[in-house]
C-alpha cells in the first residue's frame, strides 16, 4: 500500500465539515487528528458548548485538540506527537505562527472562501455581499506569514451570487465548492510539489473580523442598496437592526423599492429614516421597503404584523443608535 500523509485539519465553524469529511475519506490521507476552537459558552445558560468541527470530527471517531493559541506549547507538542507532514485549514479562526507554517514537511495549505488575492481577510463572505460583486469562488493557497497572501494552488469555478443571497447561504454553497476543490487538489498537495501561482498584490482588497456593531443600518448615511446588502450580509450574525422607539428591531428581509411605483400616504415622502405605511423607509439614496423584522424579544414576524401590533411605528424614526 502506498504511504498515507499524515495530516492534519484545522477547523471550527459548519461551512468547514464538507473539507473535513473529505480528508477523513480519502485514500492516501491518513487524517491523524483535528484541531479546533475551544468550547464556548452558549444560549441563555452560557453552557459550554463544542463548535461543529469538534462536534462532526467526533462522531468520525477523529482525536480532537482545542488549544487556546495554535501557536503554544501544549499546540506544538501534539502537533509534533501526531508526526504531521500536511495541514490542511478552513476557517480556523486564528492567525499561524511561523513555527507552526514551517512544522509539517508539506505545508499548510488553506481553504478560503474568496477568489484571492480579492477579499483578504477574517470575512470575505459578507465583503463579497456588501460590496455587490456579482460573483465569488474558493482559493487553495499555500500559507504564508503575511494574511492569506500566499501563493495559489487551485481555485474553484466563479460561483454566481444571487440577488437573494446571504452570508449563510452563500456560505453554505462555497463549502461544498471548498470540498470539492480539495478533494481534486489532495494528489496536489501529498506529492509534495504543488503548482504555486503568486497573487497580484496590486489587485488584493481587504476585509476585517466583523463586530456587532456593524449590523446598525444608518437610514441618513446610507442608501437603501446599502442597507438591503447589509441585511444579506449580516444574516445571520449579527444581523442588520436599528433602533425603533428605543428597542432593537432586526431587519430580517428588505426590498429595494423603485421610486416611480411608490404611492406615499400623504403624497410626500418622508424624512429618511422615518416609517411610512406599508413599511416603506426612505434612506439617504433610494427607498426601502420593510418585509419580516425580529422585534427585541420577540419571534420574527412579517411588517404587517409588527405594524398592526404596534400601530405607533408609522410616523417613528428608524435609528442607527438608541436615543
């Protein structure tokens, strides 16, 4: 029988899975062992839970490590006790040391859900959405010191991002591509001589780990197009929201409205930010129409039915902030 590599993956959220199933299936991988996140606290009881990686890698029967740093003591003495040659990431969730890029004597080589060196970075997903482009894809790159600015080994076919596309649906789609595209690049990779193309730095773009706050829809600075992108982008965390009476209403589904179609109650249109009938919302540029929202403890419920509950949200400011 020909020599499995040893290799390891490296993984945490559910859109990795689809990478992990295939490495644990595939004849000349010997998948000694997963690296994920720690457990985290979760739901009301803040109970610790496991992220899906650790979840879908234990019911593989694969040893699961969850080290704080992957670049510590306790991550480098089992990363050189399970003798490695390949490391294989997807969506990990922390920066590599050099000492743990040079460790294996194949190299790491990571899945990320962009056709780099376009959206470099912790979030290329919701960039690709928020930025309107109209297509997106999976880079296999060889790691390097600097953020995923290594050199490309595969990438995928350009996948079509749909008008009703979200980060979670988009995320999912790219998955099975970055699957896929690892299962086809597995010879690539453990003969160890890989096909390496530079990325043109010229034409890299960048995005950054995504905070809370960033899900605020800002009706007076930005256009309806914006926030509609936002609410693709943030679904499902953390969610596009403004502030409605001084409570958190999330904005679950948009329309961007054309304005030459639109019949104002009073034969004006209001101030941007300001609910109209229907849950038409004008913003800095263009008009929104308000479809399902999450009210603050609440279910999700279509405008109509918050409308009809809450009668006093027509004529009331849509806020960035609370007041």
């Amino acid at each position: 029988m020909a020599h499995r590599i040893k290799t390891v993956f490296l993984g945490s959220p559910a859109v990795a899975i689809a990478s992990l199933r295939v490495l644990a299936g595939h004849a000349g991988i010997d998948l000694t062992g997963v690296v994920a996140q720690p457990d985290l606290p979760a739901g009301r009881r803040r109970r610790l839970r496991a992220c899906p990686v650790k979840e879908a890698a234990q019911a593989l029967g694969l040893p699961v490590f969850t080290p704080a740093r992957i670049g510590g003591p306790e991550a480098m003495a089992q990363l050189r006790d399970w003798e490695i040659e390949l490391a294989v990431v997807c969506a990990y969730g922390q920066i590599f040391p050099e000492r743990v890029l040079t460790l294996p004597a194949l190299g790491c080589f990571n899945l990320h859900f962009s056709l780099l060196p376009r959206w470099r970075g912790a979030s290329p997903v919701q960039a690709a959405i928020l930025a309107g482009d109209v297509e997106t894809g999976v880079s296999l790159q060889k790691m390097a010191r600097e953020l995923d600015a290594g050199d490309i080994v595969a990438a995928s076919a350009p996948r079509p991002i749909r008008p009703e596309d979200t980060a979670e649906t988009l995320g999912a789609a790219l998955a099975e591509d970055a699957a896929r595209l690892l299962d086809g690049a597995v010879p690539l990779l453990t003969g160890g001589q890989p096909p390496l193309a530079p990325q043109d730095t010229s034409r890299a773009t960048f995005c950054r780990r995504i905070r809370k706050s960033d899900g605020a829809a800002d009706f007076l600075a930005e256009s309806a197009e914006e926030i509609q992108r936002k609410c693709r982008a943030y679904t499902p965390w953390p969610a596009c929201h403004a502030f409605l009476g001084g409570k958190r209403l999330v904005l679950l589904e948009v329309r961007v409205e054309a304005l030459e179609k639109l019949n104002w109650e009073d034969g004006k249109r209001p101030p941007p930010g300001v609910v109209a009938g229907g849950g038409l919302v004008a913003a800095r540029e263009g008009v929104l129409r308000l479809l399902r929202v999450k009210p603050e403890g609440k279910k999700a419920m279509a405008w109509k039915d918050f409308q009809h509950g809450n009668p006093g949200a027509v004529g009331a400011a849509l806020l960035a902030r609370p007041p």
